[in-house]
C-alpha cells in the first residue's frame, strides 16, 4: 500500500466516523468535552498513550511496506480499547467508554472485510 492510498483511506475512515460519533453522542446523551484532543481521565492514560504512539511509529517505520495496513488497524484498535478501559475505570458514569468500544468493533469490522476483500 503506498502512502496516498493510506492517506485517502484515513480521510474516508473520518468522514464515516464523524456522523457516527456525533449520532451515539445524541443517542448515549453524552456531551462532548471542551478541546480539539482526548480528555485524559488517569495521568497513567497520557503515559500509556504515548507509549502507544511511539510503538506505532517505530513499528511504522520499521515494517512500512510489508504491514502498512495492519499497523494502522492494530493502532487504532489498541488506541481505542485503552481509552474505552479507562474511561469505565475512572469515569464509568459519564459512559464515554461505550463510543470507545463501538469505535473499536467498528475499526475491528472494518479490517476484517478489507482483509476479506483482499486490499491489503
């Protein structure tokens, strides 16, 4: 996969997502937080967060052309279910961790038909 397939690939996967997320935030009657990043809810979030983005990037590199797709997917899951984990340890009231863990069956859904539609 070369990089501006990857590139059209993440804009789609966020003009899909943004109608989804503003949708479950109707439906889940859950208010979006001030400020264009995640709300951190756990200092130990923001370190686990960043340790997550610096094994993306070095996974990234390091595998560029055999992996690209699986990298991004794996990422993006692991990304998810770490927010969704800490928001229903911290803030379980607020149930922000429900559009975590869609978000992440959703990319999860998503890798498998593209796995199955062999693109990757």
């Amino acid at each position: 996969m070369n990089l501006i397939q990857l590139f059209v690939f993440v804009i789609l996967m966020a003009l899909i997502s943004s109608p989804i997320e503003r949708r479950l935030r109707e439906k889940l009657n859950v208010q979006r937080k001030k400020g264009w990043f995640v709300h951190f809810v756990h200092p130990s979030q923001t370190v686990l967060e960043i340790f997550l983005l610096f094994l993306f990037i070095f996974s990234f590199f390091r595998y560029w052309d055999e992996h690209t797709l699986l990298i991004v997917f794996a990422f993006l899951i692991a990304l998810d279910l770490l927010r969704a984990f800490m928001h229903w340890k911290f803030e379980r009231s607020s149930r922000e961790w429900v559009i975590h863990l869609i978000y992440a069956n959703f990319i999860t859904i998503l890798f498998i038909l593209l796995f199955f539609l062999q693109v990757f």
